[in-house]
C-alpha cells in the first residue's frame, strides 16, 4: 500500500477536470504515466484525436513514485546484452538510451517543466571487493566497445564521493542524472493537456475488444471507439490487457526518505550529489531529495510486506551503509511497481491490434517518455518502432497476473548475493 510518497505530497500532480467520455477517439491510450503522456503530446501536436485513460490520476503508479534517477543503459549490464543480441545491435540500442536521456532533457526545457533536473552523475558501487573487477571491465567494455568514458573508483577513491566506508570501489558515470518524478511527470501532462490531448482520469479500463474499424473500449465511465490502441501500463497492465499482462512480472520496489538531514551531515554523506546503486542483486538505491534528505530504496521483499515492515528493512540498510543515519526519523515511506519481462529489456511494438511500450526494469524515466513519443510517432504513421533487440516478446510460463513465484526467485537471489 502506498502510505506517504514525498515526491508527491510535496509536489502534489495536477488534477484535470472530470469531463465526459467521448463516443469515439482516433487514439484511446491505456495509462497515465510517462509513457502514456508522452504519446499523447506527440499525437495530438500532430493532429490526432487522442485520448488518456487514467485508471487513478495522471502519474498515479510508477511516474509519481520511483527514484528519479536517469540513466543510460538497460537492466542487463552492456556486455551482457551483446552477447544476447550481437555488438552491433547492442551499439546501437546503447545509442537509444542516450537519445533518450537527451530527448528528455530538451523535452524539459522546451516545455519549461521545473523538476530539479541536474546532471549530477551515477556511482555503481562495488557490495564486495569481488565485484570490483567486474565493474572495471565494464567501463573498459563501455569505452572500447561503445566510445563511452566512465571513470573506476579504488576504495581508497570513495571517500570524495561518499560518507561510507561499506563500499569496495565504484564506477563512476558521469553523464548520470537525476529529477524530481512527480514534477516531472506533473509538467508532463500539463504539457500534454495544452498540446490538445484528452486527459481521463478515474477511468479504468474494464475490457479492450476488437471491432469493425478498430476497438471498443470498456471503462468504469462508459464505452469508447478507437481507431488504435495504445498500452502504456507497464507494472500495473490490467486484467482487460491479458496477453500484455502476463509478458511483465510487477515487482514491488519500496523508497523510504528521512527528515531533511541539514546541509553539513548531506554534503559529507553524499558530497557531490550523485545518485547511487550498488552491485547486490537485491540492491539498494539512494540520493539526496532537493531538499536535503536521504532517499533510500530497494528491492525490500519479494512478497508483499505492510509498509511498516519495509520501511524497518529499508533503515536497517541505511544505517548498514550510513552508520550516522542508524535511528534516523523516517518521515515517508512508499512502494510501487517496477515491470520486467523475461529478458530484462523493454519491448515496444504491436500485439493483437494494440500497440504497446513497457517493460522498462527500473530505467524508465527517459526511455518512457522517449519510447512513448517514439510509440507516437508510429500511431501517427511518421515513424517506426524502435530497434529494442529484435527479441519475440515472451508470455511467462504459469504467470496470469499475479506473481506467485517471487519469493523463489527473492530467494534465488539473495544466495546469489551471499556467495559472489
């Protein structure tokens, strides 16, 4: 359950007028997040009749609630994704991600959302002395291989980056960012509402039905014809998107974030600003919120715990990493639901008549918004799907919703982090 988000309670999103559903709409996009906006902008900029069905309010799941960290790349690391998909593919879908986190950036400033956007810089950092030469062997990868500096920190490197001596080193990505998500996303569909988009929300999406000419679309406000349809669910596809649904595993990640920590006790924490994850399979995540908290998540529990409980495992790792944070008040604490499909990568493409983008495994800030545009362009007929693999977009064996097999899998992974 989400308790108190602090991106959103301090930003709280934008609430659009209820108006009625429309008879019909050119373009009917199931979900509000980033890349449900993002198509719609670039549909109704180009004349379209669209229209967003929002199931609660725009930015409602993911968008409102996850880390605010924008990066390049994908779940899996660089080289392992050209051994799955060939150097040159990979090349090239590395390219879409720095496309994207600079078609974000201009998005920002063309529309002039104020989201606390700041090229701050990504640390990876080595859980065990162990994972440290795999790290280096990634930045010589993301160097020879794709032309991309990184910079590999030794342990005794990490005191100018962070208050901690947990860590055994890191690998430093200079071109890391970071936003404020409900800013972001707030700005974003008041973009998209003045670029002509029709913007529902409180409207789920009961069933989705093919029909002469294109969909019927059933909701919780009535039915609308569709010439096409878009899902841009991702962790939250519903039940009316079956055969989408049980391509995405929703797994719960959780966020907690202290009172504001005073500047002195910030700076020395998290000296340059950076955002940072470390190398566990279970990992943890952390920043500084703008206004001088530590913003701590991870991958709490595999099954669904009350926020209570997360949030007491969350600030045991934070005070793991940051002993001077042992006992700290946490003041929010939220989960929400990050989608991964068999592969680990984002899938983007048409499946029974519906075309879809989602998939995104934690890197979704700037491929969302970028792949839903892009996603936009198609619907409009000006563009093509983009190049994500070439991979068949698989359903997942026994799953139809729901994600029995998660603590198996929690388990699997937590003995692959004690034995590396």
């Amino acid at each position: 359950m989400l308790e108190r988000c602090l991106w959103t309670e301090t930003s709280p999103l934008p609430r659009f007028p209820a108006a009625p559903l429309p008879a019909s709409t050119d373009v009917a996009i199931i979900g509000g997040g980033y890349t449900g906006l993002a198509a719609a902008r670039t549909l109704a900029r180009g004349g379209t009749d669209v229209t967003v069905l929002e199931r609660h309010h725009l930015g409602w799941g993911a968008s409102g609630r996850n880390g605010g960290f924008v990066l390049q790349g994908y779940k899996p690391e660089m080289e392992e994704l050209a051994r799955m998909v060939g150097p040159e593919r990979a090349r090239r879908m590395f390219q879409l991600t720095l496309e994207a986190m600079q078609f974000l950036e201009r998005l920002i400033t063309e529309e002039e959302i104020a989201c606390d956007f700041t090229r701050c810089g990504a640390l990876t950092l080595a859980a065990k002395a162990s994972h440290l030469p795999s790290l280096e062997q990634s930045g010589r990868f993301l160097r020879r291989e794709l032309g991309y500096e990184t910079e590999l920190l030794s342990r005794e490197d990490m005191g100018r980056e962070i208050g901690s001596t947990r860590y055994h080193g890191a690998l430093l990505d200079p071109g890391g960012c970071s936003l404020q998500p409900a800013k972001y996303v707030r700005g974003l569909g008041l973009a998209t509402g003045r670029a002509g988009a029709r913007l529902m929300e409180n409207t789920e999406v009961t069933r989705v039905s093919r029909v002469a000419g294109g969909f019927e679309v059933g909701t919780s406000r009535g039915v609308v014809r569709a010439r096409e349809v878009l899902a841009a669910t991702n962790g939250y596809t519903p039940a009316a998107l079956g055969r989408l649904r049980r391509r995405v595993i929703p797994i719960g990640s959780y966020i907690i974030a202290t009172k504001p920590l005073g500047e002195e006790l910030a700076r020395r924490l998290i000296p340059k600003g950076r955002v940072m994850s470390d190398t566990k399979n279970l990992l943890y995540y952390f920043r500084l919120s703008p206004d001088g908290r530590m913003v701590f998540g991870g991958r709490a529990s595999f099954t669904p715990p009350s926020t209570k409980r997360s949030a007491a495992i969350l600030a045991s790792g934070m005070g793991e990493v940051f002993p001077e944070l042992a006992g700290a008040t946490v003041e929010y604490a939220w989960s929400g639901k990050v989608a991964y499909p068999m592969d680990h990568l984002p899938h983007a493409g048409r499946l029974d008549g519906v075309h879809y983008s989602m998939g995104y495994c934690g890197h979704g800030v700037a491929l969302a918004t970028y792949l839903g545009t892009r996603m936009g362009e198609v619907l409009l007929g000006t563009g093509e799907v983009p190049d994500l693999g070439g991979k068949r977009f698989k359903a997942i064996p026994f799953f139809t919703g729901f994600p029995w097999f998660l603590p198996f899998v929690g388990g699997y992974y937590r003995t692959r982090d004690w034995l590396s």
